[in-house]
C-alpha cells in the first residue's frame, strides 16, 4: 500500500469526493467529526494537523487524520475530538504499523475509536449514547416514555411551569446572535472550573476552531448554535455541529438560576426535534456518563480506546514516562516530588495553551 502525508488543505477536489464517499458508504463515520470539513478547520487552527492518504492498486482506498509531536500522535481536535479513526470501507484493512511508520508516528492515542476498527493492541471498550430519531421524533419519544422514561414524561410539565413563571419559551434551532455564542462559551468554561475539570475551551486554538465551525454551513459539516429562551432570558443553550445524517451534542449550557425547570433537558428535546426535521438520523451525545444521557438515550455507538504503537523514540519515550509515573506514585523516597509536582499541574492551562500537551501536565496527573 502506498501512503502519502499531507496537510489537511493540500486536499484536492478529487480526494475530497473519495474522502466523501468512504464516509457515506461506511454507517460508522457518520459523525461530523469524520468529515474533511472538520479535519481542515482544525489544520487551520493548528500546525501539527495531517492527513496519510492510503493508496492501492485501485486508487485511495483511505484516509488518516491525526496530530503529531515529536512522534507521538493524538485525534484530530484532541480533547474536542469525540469520534476519530480511519476513513475507509466498512471491511477495509490496514497494517497499523506500517500506517504510523508512514506517518512518522511512534504511537496514536485513541478514546473515540469505532469498535470496528479494533486495532491489534488491547483496548478499553465503550459507547457514545444517542437518541434514534431514523422514525422522527416523536416516535423516539414514544419509545422513551414506553420504555419508562418518566425524566421525557415530565418535561412538557416542566415547560408549561417556566412559561408561566418566567416568561412564554422560545426556541431558536440555527441562532446567529454572536452574544449567544460567547456566552455558551464562557459558561462552559466556568462549569469546567465549578467542577475541577480542564478547562477545554482555554487554549486560544479551541476558540478559533469553534468559530470556524460555527461559520460552516455545508452538507457535510454544519455548525449549529441553538438557544431556549423564557420571556427576554437566555435559560439554555448548545453548540454543536451537524453532518448529512448525525447531529452532534456538543457544548450544552444552561443558567443555574433556572435548574429547578429542567432547562438542559427541554433544549435537549428541542434539538432532537430540529435535527430530525433536518433530516438527521441520530442525535449523537458523546461518551460520557451523565444522568440525562441514559434517561434520553435508545441507541448507542461502540467505541474503543487505547493506544496503538510501534517500535520508535516516541514509544520508549513514552513508556519511560509512564514508568516514572509509578516510581513517583509509589517510592517512599519520591515523596517530597509530589507536591511540586500537583503545583505544575495547576498550571496544566498554561502548557497546554502553548499545545505542549503531554509532558509536565501527565506527569502531574500521575501523582
């Protein structure tokens, strides 16, 4: 197999059209994270973004977006990224290690991987939930209350009660207002820091990718701000993006002054209306474990994640630190070297902005 790395924008017309047509051919990267659209936005907001271009003797049989540093590689988008592998057939195959040697790769981080992608190395399983919404929505919901979903059966109580309290509820599916916009971001960031999470969206690169994405509006790749509003209040909002068949739950808000309505869960449902009328297929919500995507939830995406690697620099590098990061969880004598290093990793932010996004802040988390 012949393979070739280039960036995200040398794409030309013709590997765009293959690139568009694996996708669609493969039921597995329906996501808007698969498609080229997302890959070249984040190459334009970082310089460590390729693609390997898989070639055999029938023309381009694949695609492999990834980022790398010092041979170590991550998704593309990082910790944005909630769906990433290879864009190919369904019954494709490949020889990971010669992929990563093309691709000047020691090892490939993955936690969004497709199950069907399994790669050699052991792996960790998972799932991104999702709500099935192939028959519309309203049999979604159906099937949800059938199913004893008393959070979905609740909820149109729950908005009869904000309008009468608050103010008459409006829903805005493709909100324009650039106010809405940067207040989802600064909510998020304040719900990263309440809660002692990273703060994802800290890293200017994050922001100008989102504002990319938030400007896209093809059929492969849409970005899609959607609001819900009692009376003049913003009481909820999300941004995400969409592709042909899946909507994707990305960045939910929500104002805490209003928890007591459920106003997360009714912009849930919103969505889940606009995206079926768009045509969507699923409402993808991400891998995660929060109450309400169980309670929403029919259908689910089998993930993998791992690590996939070969003999290099990178690897050993890689395994050193890993082993360094036991000697300093367990020996008596690297005592005193903790605290020191749970200081760095409170200034985690400030490498990471500077996309140094493996070293001093794993070894923190290590300890």
């Amino acid at each position: 197999m012949k393979i070739q790395v280039i960036r995200p924008g040398e794409l030309d017309p013709q590997m765009m059209r293959r690139w568009l047509d694996l996708q669609s051919c493969n039921l597995a990267l329906g996501s808007p994270f698969f498609s080229p659209a997302y890959v070249q936005a984040v190459g334009e907001s970082r310089d460590d973004t390729w693609v390997a271009v898989m070639e055999d003797g029938e023309g381009i049989a694949g695609f492999f977006p990834f980022q790398r540093r010092w041979g170590a590689g991550r998704p593309v988008g990082d910790w944005l990224s909630d769906h990433h592998g290879v864009i190919a057939a369904p019954h494709a195959q490949w020889d990971w290690t010669e992929l990563l040697r093309a691709s000047r790769l020691g090892f490939w981080q993955f936690d969004h991987l497709p199950a069907s992608q399994r790669p050699p190395a052991g792996v960790a399983s998972g799932c991104s939930p999702a709500l099935d919404l192939s028959a519309g929505f309203e049999a979604w919901r159906d099937r949800r209350i059938a199913a004893g979903g008393r959070r979905v059966a609740e909820l149109p109580r729950k908005a009869r009660k904000l309008a009468r309290e608050v103010g008459p509820l409006r829903f805005e599916a493709d909100c324009r207002d650039p106010r809405v916009f940067a207040t989802v971001l600064q909510w998020k960031s304040e719900q990263c820091r309440r809660t002692g999470a990273r703060d994802c969206l800290g890293p200017a690169w994050t922001r100008e990718l989102l504002e990319r994405i938030a400007a896209a509006d093809q059929p492969q790749l849409a970005g899609r701000l959607s609001a819900l509003y009692a009376g003049d209040e913003l009481v909820a909002a999300h941004f995400g993006m969409r592709s042909r068949t899946v909507w994707h739950w990305w960045f939910p808000v929500y104002s805490h002054a209003h928890a007591s309505y459920s106003p997360g869960a009714l912009l849930l449902t919103e969505v889940a209306q606009a995206a079926a009328r768009e045509g969507s297929q699923l409402l993808d919500l991400g891998k995660g474990d929060e109450s309400y995507k169980s309670s929403f939830a029919d259908a689910a995406l089998p993930l993998l994640e791992g690590t996939v690697g070969r003999e290099s620099v990178a690897t050993h590098l890689r395994a050193l630190r890993r082993g360094v990061g036991r000697w300093l969880r367990q020996s008596p004598v690297a005592q005193p070297l903790r605290p020191m290093l749970r200081r760095i990793g409170r200034l985690q932010a400030l490498v990471i902005g500077s996309q140094l996004w493996w070293e001093l802040p794993e070894l923190a988390r290590l300890v």
